[in-house]
C-alpha cells in the first residue's frame, strides 16, 4: 500500500535533506560551551577581524572590517527552514563558524527572524573587536547569549596574540565591550585564552582582572590550546595552572576543557560522518581543510570530528610546514618517516 501524499512528501524532503550538504549550516555539533549546537556560517572561510596566533582554523586570510552581506541572510533562512523541519533537537543556534560573524552586515536582520521562526536560544560567538560600532550593538541586542573574548591586559599583549586590523586598538575594543555590556539585557559569557609565557602569566592574568571589573558578565570562561594553532609557539598550560589563575578571578568561573566528561559524552554521540573522516585520513594523512573541501564540510565541523577521533585514541597529529596534519594511528608514523 502507497503511503498518502504527505507522509511521502515529508519522507523524500527528509531524504534530500539527508544526502544534500548545507552551505551555511553545519551541525549539531557537540561544544564544550553550548552543548548541542547548530552552527551557522555568517563569512567565508578566515575573513576576521584578527588573525590570533592559538586560532585552530589557520591564518587569517582576509583581515579586515569591512562590514557586507558576505553571505546573503535569505539563503541562510532557507537552509534554517529545512533543517529545523526535521527531528533533530538543539541547545543553542550559534552564529560562529570560520570567521567573525559581525563583519556580516545582515546578522541583525537574521537574529530577528531566527527569534520569529523558533524557541531555540540563539548565541553569537564573538571576538569582541567590533562591539564598539553601535550598529553591531543594536544588532546583537535580541540574541540570547553573547560569547565575546579578551585575551590580553594591555595593548602590547593584545598585538603580539591577536594581531588585529590595523584599525582596532585595545582601547577601542576594550571600551567597546564593556560599552555593550552596560546595554545588553542577556547574558555575556566572556573567554579568556590564556597561552603559557605570554598571557598565561599571574601579572597578566591580574591585568585582564582589573579590565573586566568594570565589565558587566554572567560567566567568564578560561581556555587555552586544546587544538593545533596558527603558530606552533602558541602553547597551552597545565590544567594545574589553569586551576591556579582561576583563583585571581570573582564571580562565576570555570575552565572549559575538551577533556571533561560530559563533552566527551557528546562527541561519542555523533553521527556516522565521522567514520567517514576516519577513513579519508586512513588512506593518506590530510588538513582540516583537506577534510572539509573532501566531505563537504564546513572546517569547524571537521575539527569537531577530528576532536571526538582524537580522544578515542584513533588520530594522532603531525606538524609540517606549520601545517597540522591528521593521519590515522597506523600510519601516523609513515608521516614522520
């Protein structure tokens, strides 16, 4: 017996959703900050603000702050409105991806009809450069959650580790976050990277204290390297020594780490998309960027993949030509050989 009209629609749509890769939508991805996350692409690959020396997608590409419609809102609403009709559950909508998702001078305008279309809480994952601008303030404001970061307490430090367009100075960031923060009716959660020998030092973490006391915060988060950086002298701390530099800190704090428990929870719990990485990577070590074009995938989505094999014990990494590598542990060493 044929099923009626609407369940075989409903089925078909499924089943192109299923075999048709999403351009600007990637996930639900497991985040050590916002659990189940579908992400949402707002600038081509490395278009940012910065050009961070820890940054785990690369080298900035296209440093600027040019502010345009780098990908149109209605493509990324069309792709939104299939995706949120299948089953799939989500802690969050993040607008995040390969760059910095504010150089896209359309994101007020989605922010606005991703309210109308769901309940879901939608958080914008930010490095804070532009907040100074009003027109990004007044964009933001009907976001759920902002997700800015601050990795270093004086204008030195923040040269020699984010490395902003020539037009961003400290003071401008600085005064353009806590700007926002005195408007915003939502909650900030503030990151703070810190990198052993440069901003992961007691004097400098006690500079970026004495920043953000007169920043109004619902969290702060500290991070540092988990990933491959840009540069391979962007190196991590100790858990140790991040417990220690915690303590400088008031209100609520908490080191997020790819290694607790219930992230790892979340990565076991993905979909079969990751076999399909291990056996690229099987056949002949790769980038993340490899993998993605490979797979069409988006590089965050890779990397979150990459994640999840790396903890099973199933990848290893090699570094050359300040290029990282994945390879599968087995032929891992032929790499370095």
């Amino acid at each position: 017996m044929w099923p009626d009209g609407a369940l075989w629609k409903a089925s078909m749509r499924n089943q192109v959703m299923n075999t048709r890769r999403l351009k600007h939508i990637y996930g639900p991805v497991p985040s050590r900050r916002l659990g189940r996350s579908l992400g949402i692409d707002l600038v081509p690959y490395k278009t940012c603000t910065y050009d961070c020396i820890y940054c785990h997608l690369g080298p900035t590409t296209n440093k600027t702050i040019k502010r345009r419609e780098y990908v149109a809102i209605a493509d990324i609403i069309q792709e939104l409105e299939e995706k949120l009709s299948g089953s799939d559950t989500f802690d969050y909508i993040s607008l995040a991806g390969s760059g910095e998702p504010t150089l896209n001078s359309g994101i007020g305008d989605l922010i606005l009809k991703l309210k109308s279309m769901t309940r879901i809480p939608v958080a914008v994952l930010t490095n804070g450069s532009l907040l100074w601008m009003k027109e990004i303030q007044e964009a933001l404001m009907p976001a759920d959650l902002i997700l800015p970061s601050l990795d270093a307490g004086d204008s030195l430090l923040f040269q020699y580790t984010n490395r902003p367009h020539k037009d961003i100075s400290f003071e401008q960031m600085i005064n353009g976050l806590a700007g926002f923060s005195n408007r915003y009716k939502g909650e900030i959660w503030l990151e703070i990277f810190l990198l052993a020998g440069v901003t992961g030092i007691r004097d400098e973490v006690e500079k970026i204290n004495s920043i953000i006391k007169g920043i109004k915060l619902s969290r702060i988060q500290l991070n540092t390297v988990a990933r491959p950086p840009a540069k391979t002298f962007a190196t991590p701390l100790s858990q140790r020594q991040m417990v220690s530099l915690k303590s400088i800190f008031s209100g609520q704090v908490e080191i997020i780490s790819d290694r607790n428990k219930k992230y790892r929870q979340r990565l076991a719990a993905s979909d079969s998309t990751r076999n399909d990485v291990l056996s690229l990577i099987s056949r002949r070590p790769c980038t993340s960027s490899d993998i993605a074009r490979s797979l069409g995938l988006k590089v965050a989505e890779a990397l979150k993949h990459l994640d999840a094999l790396i903890l099973a014990g199933k990848v290893a990494t090699v570094r050359l030509s300040e290029k990282t590598f994945y390879a599968a542990k087995e032929s891992s060493h032929a790499l370095r050989s």
